[in-house]
C-alpha cells in the first residue's frame, strides 16, 4: 500500500514556542490531506482538510490561527501548533490517499511543558 | 447531527474463534465505510473498504458487511489470533463521496490464547 511519514515521531516543547510537523506522501501525489488528534482511549477528530495551493478547511472549534496548516506541495503538509500550551499535548496523526482509503502516518506525540 | 457507535470499547475473545465487531451510525448516508486497525502509538491501518452499493467484502480472514437499512457494518475476523489483537476503527465516508472520513471510537480487540 501507499506510505505516508510523519516527522516528529516525538517532540517535547516548551510553552509559548511553537511546532512543526511534517506529513509526507512517499510513493503518491496528494491534493488532500487531512489532520486529526487523538486524546488516549479516544476516537480520531479531525481538525482540518489540507488542501494544496489553496487554504485548509478547518472543522469547527479548531482555531486555524493557532494550528497553521501548509500544503505547498503535492507530497507535504505541515501542520505547526503556535503558542503551544500544555493543553495542546496530544497525538497528531496525518492522513492521505490516492484514493478513498487513507493511509495515515505514525503520528507525532506532542508533549508542551 | 451524525454519529457513529462501535458496540463495545472491548471485546475477548478466545483465540481461533471468530471476532465480530459492530458498527451502526444515525444521521448519516455515507457513499463508502472502511475499517481500520489501530495499534497503541500508531497511527491508523486500512483494512477493508466497502461501498454503499455492495452488501460483503472479504480479505483474506477479514470479512465485512454492510446494511444501509439498519445502518449498520459488521466486520468479522475469522480463526483469530493473538497478533489480531488491536483497536479496531470503523470510519464513514462522505457522502459526496470526499475522502473526508468520520471515525467512530472504536473496539478494542484481545485475543487470549
């Protein structure tokens, strides 16, 4: 099947500053990725569509100044939390596909002390 | 609004049975459901997709059916082994047939040898 990276695996930061996590398509071109978080025990919410060359769409309550998305080319996505808060740690997992079926990536575990 | 319920967090079950896991969800119409696996700190694994239109699908000892009806996919995993032990996660398709998909919170599986 199609892979999909995802860098960071792990990263730990202090709050205020803010991360960058990377989403990669190695073996396929994709218009679309998708961005979602995981609290332990809980299902995947999606947080946003990342489209390329135009602007991500953002799901409800996620504020799209504070989890900038940039999709510049046809394999990457960055998704960079700002002003990152203790509140903020979690699982960011990233997803795409040449077609309907995802393939995600290994997910960036997000700790903000 | 649509929701999705996956019938239990847990299920065990005593290796080389077969595992069943339900899926039912309301509110929704979606194009195509899939089924992914979940290990602990990963991300996601496509299994299986199955169409609106199609009643079964099977890979290999994975079987999955869908009853647009009742609102409902079953996924059975036959002969079950202990490295079938997993979260396993039911997502709903959109129904303008995006690739967004809406994942339920999923069933964690444990096979006991």
């Amino acid at each position: 099947g199609a892979v999909v990276s995802q860098h960071p695996s792990r990263v730990i930061c202090k709050s205020g500053t803010s991360v960058k996590i990377e989403c990669r398509s190695l073996d396929f071109q994709a218009t679309t990725m998708f961005w979602y978080r995981q609290f332990p025990k809980k299902s995947l919410m999606l947080m946003a569509t990342s489209n390329e060359g135009s602007k991500a769409t953002y799901e409800q309550g996620v504020e799209k100044d504070k989890f900038l998305i940039n999709h510049a080319s046809l394999t990457l996505s960055t998704l960079t939390v700002t002003s990152a808060h203790p509140e903020d740690s979690s699982f960011y997992i990233c997803s795409a596909g040449p077609q309907y079926e995802q393939y995600f990536g290994p997910g960036t575990r997000l700790t903000v002390t | 609004s649509q929701k999705i319920e996956q019938n239990s967090e847990a299920l065990n079950i005593q290796e080389g049975k077969t595992a069943t896991l339900t899926c039912n969800y309301t509110n929704y119409s979606p194009a195509y459901l899939q089924w992914y696996r979940q290990d602990p700190g990963r991300g996601p694994v496509f299994l299986l997709l199955i169409r609106e239109n199609e009643k079964e699908k099977r890979k290999e000892r994975l079987k999955v059916t869908f009853d647009t009806t009742l609102k409902q996919s079953l996924f059975h995993i036959t002969a079950s082994q202990p490295a079938d032990s997993a979260t396993y996660l039911c997502a709903l398709g959109s129904p303008t047939g995006s690739y967004q998909l809406t994942f339920g919170k999923g069933t964690k599986l444990s096979v006991i040898p």
